[in-house]
C-alpha cells in the first residue's frame, strides 16, 4: 500500500463511512435517521443500510465535535436538542423514523420525545437498547470506558494504524467528552405517545 493509497482511503472513510452526507437524497424514499452507539459514529450501520438503501433515505448522525468545524455539545440535553433541530429541518413529513442500535436507542428515544412535544409523529426501532435501569454515574462512565477504549481500536483497525494521529485523539476526547455528559444524565419518567 502506498503512501498516496492509504491516505485516499482514509479520506473516503472519514468523509463516507464515518460522515456520510446526508444531503443527497430522494423525495421518493422515506427519511430514516440513525443514532449513534457510544462509538460516536454510524459506520455500524454500513451492512443493514446496504440492504434497505433502495427503500430509504437514511440519515447518519455522529457525535457533534468529531468534524473539525464542529463544537462537543455543552450537556447530553443540547446534543439531544440539536438533533431534533436537524431532524426537523431535513423532514418534510410528520412522521419520522427513528432508529438507535445500543447506546444510539438511548439517543432516539430521548428524541422522539422532543419531536412528538414538537407535534411530530415518531416511529422508533431500537436494536439491542434499552432505556436506563439504574443510575449510579460512576459505574456509567466506567462501562463507557471500556466502550470507548474498543471503539477506538475498531477504528484503528479500519483506518490500518497503530498510532495515535490527530484525529483518532481528537476521537478518543470527544468519546470522552460524551461519555461523561452521558454518564450524569438522568431519564425522566416521561413517556412516548406514539
């Protein structure tokens, strides 16, 4: 592999598989958004959307702070603030489908309920998700950094590296960053209508 080979797929990874662009899409498919696991990325989702991509436009978020034109979200509440603003200026319909696999159905479900409270009509798929048990911050944000540590080695493994560049630390802050704001961020009890 040569120099100019490797930084090619890097490139494609990281403006493709890692951030796709959610901008070029069809009236004709019906807009599917896909939240994130505590990997910060939706790359995860690469196999499923592979095979229902002719029946959806899907919409990939991440983690704001990955790209470098943009900032980490001051509280999980302003993340999850922020998709919803996202959410609602791509839909033209008033329903939405949401869908979150581990960590990411802890995102989608908090929200649907923004959108619903916004007038929408959600429909949510979780994939191996559920919402908080018990809360005891300290274990959370211990859990996450054991995920952490394994997202960013599948990373690594995908870009084909052992070192540690700019952007796999910048990875490893945000994840962290996320981590913690996830760790102290208590459910409340209120309930999807749909």
């Amino acid at each position: 592999i040569t120099l100019a080979s490797q930084s090619n797929l890097v490139s494609r990874l990281l403006n493709g598989a890692i951030f796709p662009d959610n901008s070029k899409f069809s009236d004709d498919k019906f807009p599917l958004h896909l939240f994130p696991p505590m990997g910060g990325v939706g790359f995860v989702y690469n196999h499923l959307l592979a095979r229902i991509a002719h029946n959806v436009n899907p919409y990939i978020y991440h983690f704001k702070g990955l790209k470098k034109t943009e900032e980490v979200s001051a509280s999980f509440e302003d993340y999850i603030f922020s998709l919803s603003r996202e959410i609602i200026a791509l839909n033209k319909h008033k329903v939405i489908h949401l869908l979150g696999y581990s960590f990411g159905g802890v995102l989608a479900f908090e929200t649907a309920k923004v959108l619903e409270n916004a007038g929408f009509n959600v429909h949510l798929i979780l994939i191996d998700s559920y919402p908080q048990q018990s809360f005891n911050a300290e274990e959370d944000e211990k859990l996450g950094e054991i995920e952490i540590k394994n997202s960013v080695e599948v990373l690594r493994t995908i870009l084909h590296t052992d070192t540690e560049d700019d952007f796999l630390k910048n990875y490893q802050a945000v994840l962290k960053h996320y981590n913690r704001l996830f760790s102290h961020y208590r459910q409340n009890d209120a309930k999807l209508k749909g």
